[in-house]
C-alpha cells in the first residue's frame, strides 16, 4: 500500500530539481502525477524516466487561461484533483535597486502563479470535500532575506495567501499548507552564487539538503496523514532559522 494510493497530484515547475522529486517520490507511493512546466525538453525527459504513472504538460503558470485548461485536462482525464503542489518558481538576486521588471516577473510566478494555482483547483475539490494544496515558499518567506528583496516578498505572499485559503477552504475539508526550504541542492539554489559551501556552514546540521528530502515533508501533507494540518508553515531548513 502506498501512501498516495488512487490519488491525482499535480505539481508545477516539475521539470527537474525539487519538483521532479516529488514527483518521483508520489509515483512511488502510487498517486497519477502531473507534472508541468515551461521547460519542455526536461518535462519530457523527467516524465519519460519516471514512466506511466506520471505524464507532462507544458503550462505557463502566469497565464490564467493555461491554470484552466490544465486542470480541466486532469479532472476530465482522471476525473478529480487531490493534491496540488505549487511548486514553480524563480530566484532574483537584487535590493531595494531591483529594476520593475524583473520585480514583476518574479511576482508574476512566485505569487501570482500560486494564487492562480489555488484558484483554479479551488471549484473541484469543494466539490469533492476533499484536496491538499501545496504551496512551496521558503525561509525567505519567515525573515528578511538580503538581496532577494523580491523573491522574499513573494515568499511571504505565498506564506499570506495559505493562510488566507486555508480558512476559506476548510469548511469544504480542503486543506492548504505552506513549506519553507533552506538552502536545497536545486539548480536554483546555485544562482545563490558559487560559494555554496560558504553558505552550507550557516546551517546547524551543517550542510544543504538534498531535494528528496523536501519531497519527503510533501509527500506527508499530500497524504491523509496530515489530515488534521492546515494553514500552517512546514520548515524544512537544518536549523537555519532556529
């Protein structure tokens, strides 16, 4: 019996890195994955590697209109959505200095994408009295974060905006959390800068976390495990924030 037995999960930026692990893990614990993403090719690879519980669809999670027809294409093809992981997102390196368009680009994923995510999941599993919604934030998302001044304000969006929908979905039994990594071995925490064991040696455990291990505390409240969890932040960070 796997943990994820007859369950729909749908996880954006699965292409690589964080979110084809999750994928990968919820494949092994029985749950049908779609996984989607702009970066085609490595949509296709990820999805082909990890075989047929698992398909890929690419999808802009800026465009509302996309968030529509991707999750109608599940529930018409496996009739419901149990789980989504909002995973999708971008890192930006700059201050207060950081020029609008780079702002809004990052917003424009980091939150807006969440926000559409939820939006658009929201009507089927009211219907249902059932789902878990995802949303992956960060520690940037619990303190000030130097030179990630807008990554850091869509982070705490994302923080904001669970908590928001938690208590608008759960009388319909849906729950909706937010998880917070440190520093994870994902390509993007390589556009941190080259000296990663340098940031390693702030974290107490003493080192970065591999991507499985985020996908492990997903996997938990993607699950009935987590049943009676909503509204709140999951830390995953070594210590970095203790």
């Amino acid at each position: 019996m796997g943990r994820l037995d007859d369950k729909v999960a749908l996880i954006t930026g699965g292409a690589r890195g964080q979110g084809a692990a999750e994928a990968r893990l919820f494949a092994t614990e029985g749950a049908t994955v779609v996984i989607t993403d702009v970066l085609d090719a490595d949509g296709e690879s990820t999805a082909a590697d990890l075989g047929e519980p698992v398909t890929f669809v690419y999808h802009d999670v800026t465009d509302e209109h996309e968030w529509r027809a991707v999750v109608g294409g599940v529930v018409d093809e496996h009739g419901r959505i149990d789980v989504l992981v909002n995973n999708a997102g971008i890192f930006h390196s700059g201050g207060l200095d950081t020029a609008l368009d780079d702002w809004n680009r990052v917003i424009a994923i980091n939150q807006t994408g969440v926000f559409l995510g939820m939006q658009a999941v929201g009507p089927a599993m009211r219907e249902r009295r059932a789902g878990s919604i995802v949303n992956i934030s960060s520690v940037a998302g619990l303190s000030g974060t130097p030179m990630a001044f807008a990554y850091g304000a869509s982070k705490w969006a994302v923080r904001g905006m669970t908590k928001s929908a938690a208590r608008e979905l759960a009388p319909h039994q849906v729950r909706v959390n937010s998880v917070h990594p440190g520093l994870i071995e994902t390509p993007m925490m390589h556009e941190l800068g080259p000296d990663i064991d340098r940031l390693a040696a702030h974290v107490p455990i003493g080192r970065v976390a591999a991507a499985d291990e985020v996908a492990m505390l997903v996997l938990f409240l993607a699950s009935d495990e987590s049943v009676y969890c909503t509204g709140h932040e999951f830390v995953i960070d070594g210590g970095l924030r203790a």
